[in-house]
C-alpha cells in the first residue's frame, strides 16, 4: 500500500466518524505537500464540502484533528484554504521501511491477468543491426520487462523482414560483384557482408536506374519458389541471423517467439483474398489491390502489387491476425519509429474494417529518431553507426574512464574485463532510456560514461559504494536488521519516501510505457544516497541500534536499485 492509499483509506474512515458520510478511498484526492508548506502528504478538500456543509477550513480541521487522534500514523496537520496536509509519523515510516526490507518482492505487482505481446527489433536482412536498432532493441526490451513487473503475462516477440525488394537489392548486389566472397573468406560478420551488398547496390542503381527491374523480377522469382533464388537467399539470411545472434547477446536481448516475413507474407495474402471477398478491398484494372481508406480521411493502401507481390502491410495484416488467434492476447504492442505512425493507423483501420474487434487492442510505441552530434544516419548510403562497433566504443570508453580514476587496480584482468563491459553497456543503455521514448535524442558515448551525473555509470558506482559499505559491516559483525527502536532523521525519512513509492513508480511507467520514468527513479534515489551518505556517519555511528538501522536502510536500497535497474536490462557491479 502506498502512502497515498493508506492515507486516503484514513481519510475514508474519518469522514465517516465525522460526519456519517461515504466517501471511497479512491474517490479521494491525495497529492504530495508542496514543498512551501509543511507536511508530507496533502487531501484536497473541496470536492469533499457536498458531504461536510462546512466551510474548507473548517471541514479540513475537523478530519485533521479525527486523524492525529485516532491515527498513529499521522503526528500533525494543517489546513490552508481547501487543502488539508498531513505529516506522517516515525510509526509509518518505520513501519514502510520495515515492509521494503522484509518483502522480497517489493516492486512485483499482483497478477493483472492481461496477456501483452510487444513486438520489437523486427530488422531487415539486408543489413547489419545500427544505432536506432540499439534504441529500439532497448525500449522493447525495457518495455516487456516493465509490463512483467506490473503483473502482466509478457511475450516478447520480433519479426524478421526476410524477404521484399530491399532484401533483394542485397542478393543482386551480391550475385554482380561480390565475386562468391563469404563471411569466412573476408573474415567479416555475416551481416556486415550484407550490409555491404546493400550499399554497392545503391551505388549500382545511381550508375544505372534500369537494374530496379532486374530487382522486381528476382522478386517474383522468389515468391514463385524458383530454386536458384531461393537458394542464394536462404545462404545469405543464414549469415544474417548467425550476425545478429551475436549482436543480440552483446546486448542482453532475448524472444520468447520470432516470425519471419517469408512465412507470415502468405498469411496475409489470405487475409486480403477474404477482404475482396467481402468487398472491402478493391481490385484494379493492372490486378493490384486497394484498400481505399478516403472516407476515414486518409488514402488508398496498396495491398498487392500488380504483379501479385506482397507488401509489408501484407504480412503486418496475417501476423496480426495469427498472434491474436494463437495467444488470445489482450493488447499487442508495437515498438518501431514515428516515421511508422501513418502505417500502424492503416494496419488497425483495415483490420477493423475486416471485423475483428481486437484491432482496438493494437498499440504502436512510437519512438523519435536517434540523431548523432553531426546527423541523421542513412543506411543505403552506408553512414550508419553500427550496433557491434558502437557496443566495443562504449566499452573502450569504460575503460579508458575507470583507469583514469585508479579505483580497479586491487581487481582481476578478468574481473575488470567483465566490468569494462558492465559499464559500458550500462551507460549505452541509460542514456537512452532516461529519454522519454516520444523524443529525438541526440547520442553522444562519451557524455553517456560520466561517473557523475544523471548516467549509469553513477548509478552502477552508487551500488558498488553500498555493497562495499555493507562488505565492511559484515567483516566487522555488524547487524543489518531492522531494529525495534531507532529514530529516522529527515533525511532518511526522505530516503524510505523514495524507496516506498517504488511500486507506484512500476505502475505509472508500465501505464505510460516509459522507462524514462524508471531510469530518473532510479538516479533520484541514488543521488539521494550519495547525499546522505555525505552527511552521515554509517560504519562510524556509536549507537548499534541506530547504525543496524541505516544499514538495513541503505541494503534496502540497494536493493530497490537492482530492481530498477534491472528493469532496464542494466547491471549493477558490487566491486567498481
């Protein structure tokens, strides 16, 4: 229970004693105190004067004076116009630490019963994992976990777009002037070869427009089933996936299931068959099909091209339709780029107009563009930032930055190997989860390595500066317990405030679906440590009872660190 709901649950109960009225405790409006005023919590009582026929002052002295006699929890009151504001006992704050410590589930929220799918990643094959791949790779994966955490069933999915034109352009490229090089014959990732067949392609096309039709024809060919493409695009995809695999695990990145495009095209080449069938769709004189959305206020879709070849809102429509039937999903959500948001809008309206009612449940997570300090990155022109050569320029910087600092000297090479790696990915990963996912961001890495600041890099040696307290406690028999008597000074009160209103936080950002919100959680309690930390004896502190207290205070909060983090996929080192 938060203390917004036990408050308000209080508050319940003291209108009913003072004035033999029913209020719900949800009914009721409880917003932290503003910080000219003094108190924790405040009850918004205006709304509440239909039931008091007093006064706002009056009304709000009346269920404050209820409270602090009734109410252990509550020590004090003030009223001032219409707002009531509570402060909150050493029983309360004693009894909330006591619950964070003791729960080893605290930020876990009870089951929903909701069953989410999130799609993400859903990358090309004609081209190695970049830099907007990493944020999307990121926000779905912080997503999904973020959903579990708030009690929902997740299913973590992505669709790999293996067939189409594009995969095509890099097959041709490959065929005309890669001479049968391999990835073991030019000792490359697979999907760094692709990728390269995809540039040469673009500079083949500006040499000679006319070799798009060579493209389209090969395409035709592949969705004929003719052998010798299919060949070659089977080799090549191999490549492909054995390149992101790799690229996936550097990243911490996992599905629980992965569709391709070559199966779930065909799924949605039955879907646009039922929908002429039942004349939603239009067929042209050239033989392709339409869905004219004009009356909805947008335009015609294509949904087949003349020559009968698919297009991705082809397959979006049957893999839709297939999850829905196959997980009886209570929302799907999508994680690709805003530049996407006309297509989504298309994807729900036309599954709609062909009758089924989950359409409704379709969410796209609609993110900005990662921009670099010198632009926009563009793939056929081969600019990209990618994923691999960013993930080992973070883990440079790491090191780089924690030899400066001197601290590792006593650790392994192995040891300090592994955390160069920790730090590096937990600083990629923050700095781009502590941006709403609405927003461009601009990606900087050696802003993101800063050991100071609002970066992972703080957080991470925020909780190698607890354990290391908590490793000297142990060494010198120190209790960590809780202890039945200690009094809370007003920071540590401000710590246990941070620390209780965790799960709230889990709720609001799962609710939004923003992990920005759990990123700047996180730094906020941390700097709050490192606060404290500065101000107070803790190993040092003479009294036992008092010291076993900030000690369970400050293990806590480690551990609600972890939580949190973890959210984010980020590691947390106890050594730094």
């Amino acid at each position: 229970m938060t203390a917004e709901q036990f408050i308000a649950l209080k508050a319940s109960e003291a209108i009913r004693a003072v004035y033999s009225a029913e209020v719900e405790p949800s009914a009721l409006q409880i917003q932290p105190t503003r910080k000219e005023f003094e108190g924790d919590y405040t009850l918004v009582v205006f709304p509440l004067l239909r039931v008091t026929h007093q006064s706002p002052d009056a009304s709000g002295n009346a269920i404050g004076e209820w409270l602090v006699a009734n109410c252990s929890e509550i020590r004090a009151f003030n009223s001032v116009k219409g707002f009531l504001n509570l402060s909150l006992s050493q029983v309360y704050w004693k009894e909330s630490l006591e619950g964070v410590v003791s729960d080893e589930n605290f930020g876990k929220l009870p089951s929903t019963g909701r069953r989410i799918m999130v799609e993400f990643s859903s990358p090309n094959t004609n081209k190695p994992l970049h830099l907007g791949h990493v944020r999307n790779n990121l926000l779905g994966s912080s997503v999904s976990n973020l959903l579990a955490a708030a009690g929902n069933d997740v299913i973590k999915t992505t669709l790999v777009n293996d067939r189409g034109v594009h995969i095509c352009k890099s097959m041709y490229a490959w065929e005309k002037r890669f001479n049968g090089a391999t990835p073991e014959s030019t000792g490359k990732k697979g999907d760094h070869l692709v990728g390269d067949c995809y540039v040469e392609f673009a500079k083949m096309e500006k040499e000679n427009p006319a070799v798009m039709d060579d493209v389209h024809e090969m395409l035709v060919k592949w969705e004929e089933g003719d052998p010798q493409v299919r060949k070659l695009w089977e080799m090549m995809n191999k490549w492909v996936f054995a390149g992101f695999e790799q690229t996936y695990k550097a990243l911490g990145i996992t599905f629980d299931k992965t569709y391709y495009e070559h199966d779930t095209y065909l799924l949605g080449k039955e879907l646009v068959q039922r929908g002429l069938d039942m004349g939603v769709f239009v067929k042209d004189p050239d033989g392709s099909v339409w869905c004219d959305l004009t009356a909805d206020g947008l335009d015609r879709k294509l949904l087949l091209r003349s020559d009968g070849t698919s297009v991705y809102i082809t397959q979006d429509l049957g893999t839709a339709e297939r999850r829905f039937s196959e997980y009886k999903l209570d929302s799907h959500i999508y994680v690709v780029g805003d530049e996407q948001n006309y297509h989504f809008q298309v994807l729900k309206l036309i599954l709609k107009k062909l009758g089924f009612d989950w359409a409704d449940q379709i969410f796209h997570l609609s993110y900005g563009m990662v921009e670099l300090p010198e632009g926009k990155m563009k793939s056929r022109e081969g600019t990209v930032v990618d994923a691999d050569d960013l993930i080992a320029k973070m883990y440079d910087e790491a090191k780089a930055t924690s030899e400066e600092s001197g601290k590792l000297a006593e650790l392994s090479e192995e040891e300090k190997d592994r955390l160069y790696s920790m730090i590096g990915l937990g600083a990629l990963k923050y700095f781009i989860l502590k941006v709403d996912p609405k927003k461009k961001m601009l990606f900087n890495p050696k802003e993101s390595i800063d050991f100071n600041g609002n970066t992972g890099p703080f957080i991470q040696y925020t909780h190698a500066r607890i354990c290391s307290i908590l490793r000297k406690a142990q060494q010198q028999g120190f209790s960590t317990s809780m202890p039945d008597s200690a009094e809370l000074s007003a920071k540590e009160i401000r710590l246990v405030k941070i620390l209780s209103s965790y799960p709230q936080k889990v709720s609001e950002a799962a609710s939004a679906l923003s992990p920005a919100l759990i990123a700047n959680y996180c730094y906020e309690l941390a700097k709050e440590f490192n606060q404290y930390y500065h101000d107070t004896g803790i190993l040092k502190e003479p009294d036992a009872n008092l010291r076993s207290m900030r000690l369970a205070l400050i293990s806590a909060l480690a551990s609600v660190l972890r939580r949190g983090m973890n959210i984010l996929g980020i590691e947390l080192p106890e050594r730094m």
